[in-house]
C-alpha cells in the first residue's frame, strides 16, 4: 500500500486513476445518501402511528424497547466523518497536499540550513572585500549567527527534556558547572550525537543531519554557563573545571 500511495504524484497517472475513483465513489455515496434520505421519509410518512410492530422480543423492568431507525442527524455525521477521512487520506497520503509532522520538521530543519548557508556566504564575501576591523565585526556577527541558529535547534530538540532556558525538567541543569557525562564541548557534542543509552537522551545526530548543526547546538548550551534559569534543577554529577 505504501508503495501505491509513493507511485500515486500529481503527476503520475495512477494519480489521476485513484483521483477519478474516489469522485465515482464519492458521487455514489451521495446518490446512496440522498436515496436513504428519500426512502426513509416514505417509511415514516407511510407507518402508521401504532408502534407495536416495532416491540421487539426482550423486556426489562416492564420496558419494552421499540426497534427505532437510527437518527437522520447520526447517519449524516457518519457519512461527514467518512467523507473527511477520504479528504485527509489524498490530501496527506495520495497527491502530497499538505505534509506529515515529519515532512514538516525535515523541511523546517532544511529552511534553517539553507538560511544560514546564505548569510554566512555573504559575511564572508562582505569579510573578504573589507579592512581587518570589518574581518572581525564579521566574525562577530557569524558566532552571533550561529548561536542563534544552535538556539533554534535547542528549542526544537532540546527544550523539551532541558527547558527553553536549560534549567533542566527530565533532563538534568545545564546552565550550572555540574555535568554528568563531561563538560567540554567534545563531550557534550559526543552526548547529543551518540545519545545515553538507557535513558531519554536519543541520538540526536541521525535527526539533526549535519555535525555542523550539533555543534551549534553544544556552543548555545555553553553560552548558558552562568544564566540564572526560572526554575534550575539542583547540580547533578561531577563539578567540571575548563
């Protein structure tokens, strides 16, 4: 099946195929609809107001239940609900009308990239053709770049566990000088990139894609050195001294 909906683009032709199919069944089931609808108001305009024939057979307390059509208004919801299922089927697994929350963070995680690929490329061709003072306001501005670009990811990866403000919740603090696994970058980029097994921290490397993107999320956790977080965890591990 999932190959089928992978073959089945906008502009392939078993796309065009399972489009025209879902239309012929949808027109039938509102052909079916509006006949139920119509044969359903004759059955009521032709039963009589007598209602023993519809008793049925088991008796409760002396109650009797009456073998009553469901509801117009409960059959119409059914049929709005499987008509929103069909939409949502082609629109997300069929012509790719809209993405899936994975498709989502892939393409976000890519806008990122791209964007700051573009602003580092004029930096530095700004840096090249400048004095050795803009060399450096450059340089500045390319670690404030990628500080910002490191805190983005953070809060898309990172917060969840460690807070916006890296106070820590199911994660430990880690704006204090005590770490569990290393304090220096190279164990931190290692503990984001491998993970910690047996224990909430994933590999992040296989999601972030690029080395480049977990070192910018180890620098932003280092600038957190010293903050004063709203609710910080207490220290846990081992004080690290640089």
């Amino acid at each position: 099946m999932s190959d089928i909906m992978k073959m089945a683009s906008l502009d392939s032709p078993a796309a065009v195929w399972i489009i025209f199919l879902f239309i012929l069944v949808f027109m039938g089931f509102l052909f079916y609809v509006a006949l139920m609808d119509k044969n359903h108001a004759d059955d009521m305009a032709a039963k009589p107001l007598d209602d023993s024939d519809l008793l049925l057979d088991h008796e409760i307390d002396g109650i009797r239940e009456l073998d009553n059509d469901l509801p117009p208004w409960w059959i119409k919801l059914f049929y709005v609900s499987i008509i929103f299922a069909i939409v949502y089927m082609l629109g997300y697994h069929v012509v790719d009308l809209w993405n899936l929350p994975d498709a989502e963070y892939v393409a976000e995680l890519q806008k990122v990239e791209t964007e700051d690929q573009v602003k580092k490329a004029n930096m530095n061709s700004a840096g090249s053709s400048g004095s050795g003072a803009a060399s450096g306001v450059v340089e500045v501005d390319l670690k404030a770049q990628a500080l910002a670009s490191g805190k983005k990811l953070f809060i898309q990866t990172c917060a969840a566990c460690h807070m916006a403000d890296g106070g820590g919740g199911l994660g430990p603090n880690l704006t204090d000088k005590y770490w569990v696994h290393g304090g220096d970058k190279a164990s931190i980029v290692k503990v984001i990139s491998e993970g910690v097994p047996g224990t909430a921290m994933v590999a992040w490397l296989a999601i972030l894609q690029t080395e480049e993107k977990v070192e910018a999320v180890a620098d932003y956790i280092l600038s957190l050195q010293g903050t004063t977080p709203a609710n910080p965890l207490p220290p846990k591990g081992e004080l690290y001294t640089p």
